[in-house]
C-alpha cells in the first residue's frame, strides 16, 4: 500500500510538472510578484466595513446541522482551535472524503485530524488529504497513508510567482483550485484549508467565489486575518459574498494574538484575526 501510494504521489506531481510547463509555453501566466495582485479599497478606515464585517462573523447553527462543529486542539501556542462538521462529510460507504489544506507553515492540526476522523463506534473514517505549501515541509512526498504534501501554492492562475523578501524573492510554482482538483481526479472536495492574509490571499478567496469553484466544496476552514486598513470594503464584499454563496460560520475564534480594533455591537466585538468554519447549506 505504502508503495502504490508512493507511486500514485509521484505520477500526481508528473501531472503537476506538466500542467505547469504547458502555462508557460503558452504564456497564460508568466512571474507575477505578489503585490501586482493587490485590489486595495481606498476607502480608509471604513467603520460601517468593520460593523458589517463583525456581523458576517457570528456563527450560527445553520452552518452545521446537529452540531457546533467538531474542534481540534491547536499544538500551537499562537494559533486558535480550528474545527469541522462531521455532518457534512459522506458517509464512508458511499466515498472517502477529501481534504485539501493550502499554507500549512508546519503546522499540519487540520490535516491530520482529517486523517484520524472515525466514526461513533470508533472505526477509522479517515479522509484523504492533500497538503501544500511553498515554503516549508520539503519536497513533495508522501507523508504517510492517504497523506501526500506538494510545495505548491495557490493562485488565480497556473505559472510562476515570486515571493517577497521574507521568502528570499524566490519564484515557485502555483496552480488554480480547479487545475490541482483535475491533476489528481477530485470532482468535489469535502473540505478545504485556507490561510486569508495577504491581499492576494483574499484575491484568490474572491476568484473562488467569482468563478464558482467554491459550489465544489463543502465546508472551508479558514484562518482569517485582517491585515491592511485600507481593504475594508474589499473584506466585507469577499465575505457577503461568502454567505450569499451558502456558507454559514458554525465556528469562530480569535486567534490568540489578535488585536482588538475598537468594534463592538452588543457583547460582539471585532478583532483583527479569527480561526472561521463554514458549512455549505447548498450541499443538504
């Protein structure tokens, strides 16, 4: 089994390789730096952005039928619980679940407890997990059963970026959503992992959403965070977009060095990083 599943990593990462050399011979891409993918609002300071924000960050029920979720403990003393909702994965007669996590940066919570899932009477459900990041974990490779990890990120196209100066102005390989799902034959993902930082990171957030790809998903765990001032506006139409997509947050978590930003409404106040699980409704 660990053989055939060496195997089946290196003939995906072959598909990758390829998929990533026709790009470029067909000039769909080129390098693109990171910050020429930047949609800044200028609209400074947005207090209504922020009100409307918060509010699109309450969980609700709705976002995961029986249940609050399922929480898995964070291994990190700077990183929020994250969780899942077991209701909206298949029951394991019918397929095993899939699960793709995007910027891991060594922390793999998410991933493996994806893996370890078993169901009430305590027989293994695991899913299979595909693990990216550029920036750390090595080559790729098969990190155990049903476990594969490529060093690949994610963009709105599939090509060459370059990184920023914290990564060495180093170029790497990224690819769509659409085009890593059709590399390894997944129609659907169960579940996705997303960290939303960088104004690209909530472009590719937003491309999702615009092109359809997120009605393939069924619950996102995302690690949100709310860096630059001057993209409230952009924050609160990404996220209403969400929810009028169907996704519902039944999770939501400061993470533990979050700032306060001077937004409350009642006894909900806004804080400038969250851990956030939504649920599909469209998926029922």
């Amino acid at each position: 089994d660990e053989a055939a599943s060496s195997f089946a990593a290196h003939v995906w990462v072959m598909r990758l390789a390829a998929a990533l050399s026709l790009s470029l011979l067909a000039g769909a891409s080129g390098r693109k730096r990171w910050w020429e993918n930047a949609e800044p609002d200028d609209t400074l300071g947005c207090g209504k952005c922020k009100v409307a924000v918060m509010r699109l960050l309450v969980p609700f029920p709705k976002g995961c039928a029986g249940s609050n979720g399922t929480v898995i403990k964070s291994t990190a003393a700077d990183r929020a619980a994250s969780a899942y909702c077991e209701s909206l994965f298949p029951p394991k007669m019918k397929r095993q679940c899939v699960v793709y996590s995007f910027g891991v940066d060594n922390n793999l919570d998410f991933d493996k407890a994806m893996l370890a899932r078993k169901d009430p009477a305590g027989v293994p459900i695991g899913c299979r997990v595909m693990s990216f990041d550029p920036f750390c974990c090595g080559a790729a490779q098969v990190l155990a059963t049903n476990h594969q990890f490529a060093p690949v990120g994610l963009a709105t196209y599939d090509g060459l970026m370059e990184a920023g100066t914290e990564q060495g102005n180093v170029s790497f390989p990224v690819f769509t959503l659409r085009t890593l799902m059709s590399s390894n034959e997944d129609p659907k993902l169960d579940a996705l992992r997303l960290k939303v930082s960088s104004a690209l990171e909530w472009k590719g957030l937003k491309n999702l959403i615009n092109l359809g790809t997120i009605q393939e998903i069924r619950q996102l765990s995302l690690n949100l965070q709310f860096k630059d001032e001057d993209m409230w506006e952009e924050y609160r139409l990404i996220l209403t977009s969400l929810r009028a997509a169907g996704f519902v947050p039944f999770y939501v978590a400061k993470q533990p060095q979050a700032s306060y930003l001077q937004v409350q409404e009642g006894s909900f106040q806004l804080y400038s990083s969250y851990e956030v699980a939504y649920g599909n409704v469209n998926v029922r």
